[in-house]
C-alpha cells in the first residue's frame, strides 16, 4: 500500500527550512538502525520514501500495515546528522525545535521553548516563551500551582487529589481518559529472564489470588467515584471485548490453593508458598514509590497476597528506570503497568506479538508474552482493513491475555488537568487538553497567556535524561506527550480517545492506497 500526504506551512524547523522526504528517509534509517532504538520492527514493511511530482509525500509499503498510524509520529532533521542509520553517537544534543518553537534551554532543571523567527514574523504565536518544569514529588504539585510557581499541571491520579485541588483560585477537569491500568505478569522464558510466572501453574494461582474488588474499592474508587472494572480486556474500545466475560470473576482463592498444591506446592513454615523442590520462591513487585497510586495498590494489595501464601518482594525504581532498565530489560516479576497508547491497532501489534518481546534487540513487549495463537491474530489484524475482521481477532488476543493470565485488566482511569484560571486559558483548549491527556502542539498555539507575563509554565511530573527522540526512552509516551510533542514533528497524533487526526505538520488527511 501507499500512504501520501502534503507537508503543512507550519512544517519547518526553527530556522525556517522545510521539512522534506529526505527528513523521513532519514528518520527511518535511524529507527531502523541506531542501537538503543525500540522501534525498528514497526517500519520493516516500508519499502520506499519519495516526494512526488506534484509536492506530496509519498510512503510504500510492502504489505498493507493497519499499525501505519504509529509511523512517522516523530521526524529527526537529516541536515542535523552525518549519519543517519546510526545516531546514537547524536544523542546527547536536544532537538532544536520544529513547528513555531525552538528550544532555547533544555537541562535537568528546565526546558525554555521561544518562538521561531518565522513564526513571530507571521504572527503564529502570542507568548514570549514556553517554560516546562519538573515536579519531581507528586506530594507538592498541588501547592506549585496554587503558589502560582507554574500555570498548568497533569496531576498524579491518586486519592485525594480532588481535595488538593479543591480551590476557588484553581480550575481542575477529571473525567473519564485514554488511559488503561492493568496488572502484568511476565511471563518469558529461558534463554530471557525466566521469572517466578514462567512456571504456568504459578501464575495461574496468582491471576486468580488478586482480589480486583478490593482495588476497586479502595484504591480506584477514592480517585473518582464511579470508575469501574474492566471486563473488556486492556482496552477501552468496546468492539474489541472478549465476549464470554474471561475477566468477569476472576478471584477464587480456594481454587488458586487447590491447583498449586496439586502441582506439588506446599506451604513453608512462615505460611508462604513454596515450590515442589522445596525451594523459597518471592514475587519482585515492581514500584514506582514516586506516585501515590502505586504506593497505594501495594498497601491494598500486598497483606491480601501474603495471607494467601504469596511472598512479595518490593523493587523500587523511579521514573525511567521503570521502564527501561526494568520493564524493557524483563528484569521483574509483577507490575501495574499504565498504557497510554494512542487508540487504533497499532499498539495492540507491539505489545502483544513474540517479535516485540525484549531481546537481542529492543521490543515494546514488555510482558515477555510470547502466544503463538494471539500473534497469529495480530498478524491477521496488521494486514486487514476489514473492521469486523480486525475486532473478533482482537477479542482473539484478550481472550489467549486472560486464558495465559498474562495480564488482568483494573480499570480506565481519569484524566486530570490543572490550570490557574487566572493565568491561562481559554477554557476549552483546556478542556481539549484534558480530554487527549497530553499537550499537543496544536493545542499550545491556541492557549492564552491571561496575566501578560509573557510566558506559559507548565509542571511535569517526569523529565528525560536522554533527549534523543530515537533512542529508547524517546519512543516512550511520557516523553513524546511534553517535551517531545512541543518540538519534534510527527505527521499523526491523537487528540482524544477516538482515533488519530492528521498532526498540524501535514494538510488534511493522509490517504491510503492500495496497490496491486
């Protein structure tokens, strides 16, 4: 198939220059060939990269790829680099901007963001400047933005919050969001980590020992009353549910008990399980103690555990280390693990098949879940363009999630935005902003700078310490959702829970072609 699409006026970098195909051949040789990448196996269908005749963009691909919206969200300046199929050697320089910003200042304290030269002289962006900060304790969020140290913040979802925010001077949204919490067993085998849940029989009696109602009730519901488990799968698009509810009912503690002892499992004299060898066996429960949730889910859930015999050992870890020295290495047992993926096939494709499980080379698969049954599924829904085929194939693969108890579904959680009313606006930027529960480029243009300081500053709870946006941690959400979605160019985004919308970078929207 062939995707085309024609670069928008807003698509240059911060000198001015255009972005061309040279930029995406480029971008393509890099994801396809620099060492710390993850995201190579995602472009292996493209064939070609041209500009044709009559200025529009053209990308072949060698079969037809559903997944083709996760392509291209971020373009690296081939001008910038010697050599394009490596750029590790590049990483430790920021990227310079693209769109109506450049980065004046990027550090470990702060990012400053100004308008280009050319956007100031066509009148694309009001404010002087754009200032992101870390909030590195979830604890103070509230209280820097009530002291007025910052203009916008995405709070940490946690009990409480609500209250911290209860304030006449401060304008807060929480409503339902993109963004699904699953706890996630891994599950890889030898020659990889070979954790405590690549014995089958052990996870099984741990899939069914987590008590989902006592989460619900005292970790989710405090958040926004009224969230409720999902049944689903971990998704929120309905047509994609397992229809025999594999995930209705899933806590039987008795029949957990049952099955390991008639494996062989006995209880040692501290009341933990232990295996048919007699050997001790921990569960590494992977945590970041940086948010309240997390610290939460393990006060609930961890007694319940050990009174039914399971021993927890607590792996702490912040930020991204959680998921590249721990998650992406396979380097754990259990985690609650928060996916923000943009909605569409694409993600499902990554998480899900055994060619993305961390290896050799990187993967997205960080479950270690390698089901030959589900990946062929995958490979159906990558090649199809037939609703009806791709959703009962995705039910498919959470019904093989649930029957493996790889992985169990908790809820969807809110999205939260939080603003000073009396420093930024207009509301319904804002609210949009709530809604795609990330910052968008396009929505930065349209806020307001109501106090005329001149500036924007936004709190963000995690920062990168490598600004490369091909290296790893680039390609993780929480990095492209701030500081690179401000300033490295992508031609698809997604502004809400529906779908994907063409970026400002690209006219209109991209078309699709079959080809012969």
């Amino acid at each position: 198939m062939m995707v085309s699409f024609r670069f928008s006026e807003l698509a240059r970098w911060n000198d001015g220059s255009r972005l061309t195909a040279v930029d995406l051949r480029c971008t393509l040789d890099a994801v396809r060939g620099t060492p710390d990448s993850a995201d190579g196996r995602a472009y292996e269908s493209v064939i070609e990269v041209r500009d044709s005749a009559d200025g529009l963009i053209e990308i072949y691909f060698d079969a037809v790829l559903a997944g083709h919206h996760l392509l291209f969200d971020r373009v690296i300046r081939a001008a910038d680099h010697d050599d394009c199929s490596d750029v590790s050697a590049d990483s430790a320089e920021p990227p310079t901007g693209a769109g109506p910003f450049r980065v004046e200042v990027w550090n470990a304290a702060q990012m400053i963001l100004e308008p280009s030269e050319w956007a100031r002289e066509e009148g694309l962006v009001d404010v002087d400047r754009v200032v992101l900060v870390p909030i590195r304790e979830v604890a103070l969020e509230a209280e820097v933005l009530r002291s007025g140290e910052v203009d916008l913040i995405f709070p940490d979802l946690e009990e409480g919050l609500s209250e911290r925010l209860d304030d006449p001077n401060l304008a807060f949204e929480l409503q339902a969001g993109p963004r699904v919490e699953s706890l996630v067993l891994q599950s890889s085998v030898a020659p990889l980590t070979a954790g405590v849940f690549a014995n089958e029989v052990f996870r099984s009696a741990l899939w069914m020992s987590i008590d989902r109602d006592l989460l619900l009730e005292n970790v989710y519901d405090p958040i926004r009353p009224g969230i409720s488990l999902l049944s689903c799968g971990p998704t929120i698009n309905e047509e994609w549910c397992v229809v025999n509810g594999e995930f209705d009912a899933t806590f039987d503690p008795g029949a957990a008990a049952q099955l390991l002892t008639d494996a062989g499992w006995r209880f040692d004299a501290d009341g933990f399980w232990q295996d048919p060898t007699g050997g001790e066996v921990s569960i590494r429960w992977l945590v970041d103690p940086g948010h309240g949730r997390q610290n939460r889910l393990l006060e609930v859930l961890e007694p319940s555990l050990a009174m039914l015999g399971f021993r927890i050992e607590v792996v702490e870890c912040r930020g991204e280390c959680v998921f590249e020295e721990r998650l992406g290495a396979l380097d754990y047992d259990m985690a609650f693990v928060t996916t923000a993926d943009p909605p569409g096939v694409g993600p499902s494709l990554r998480r899900f098949t055994c060619a993305e499980v961390p290896g050799a080379v990187l993967g997205r698969n960080f479950g270690g879940w390698c089901d030959q049954e589900a990946t062929a599924l995958l490979k159906v829904v990558s090649a199809s363009t037939d609703p009806d085929e791709i959703a009962t194939s995705l039910a498919g693969v959470h019904r093989r999630l649930a029957e493996t108890r790889q992985l169990l579904p908790m809820v969807r959680l809110p999205s939260a935005v939080a603003w000073r009313p009396d420093k930024l606006g207009p509301e319904p930027v804002l609210r949009e902003i709530r809604a795609a529960g990330y910052l968008s480029l396009e929505a930065l243009m349209g806020l307001e700078d109501l106090d005329g300081d001149g500036q924007i500053v936004i709190g963000v709870e995690r920062w990168p310490s490598c600004p490369s946006p091909i290296s790893a941690c680039g390609s993780d959400l929480w990095y492209r959702d701030t500081m690179g979605a401000l300033v490295v160019p992508g031609v698809w985004e997604s502004s809400d829970s529906a779908g994907f919308t063409p970026s400002p970078m690209i006219e209109g929207d991209p078309v699709v072609t079959m080809l012969g």
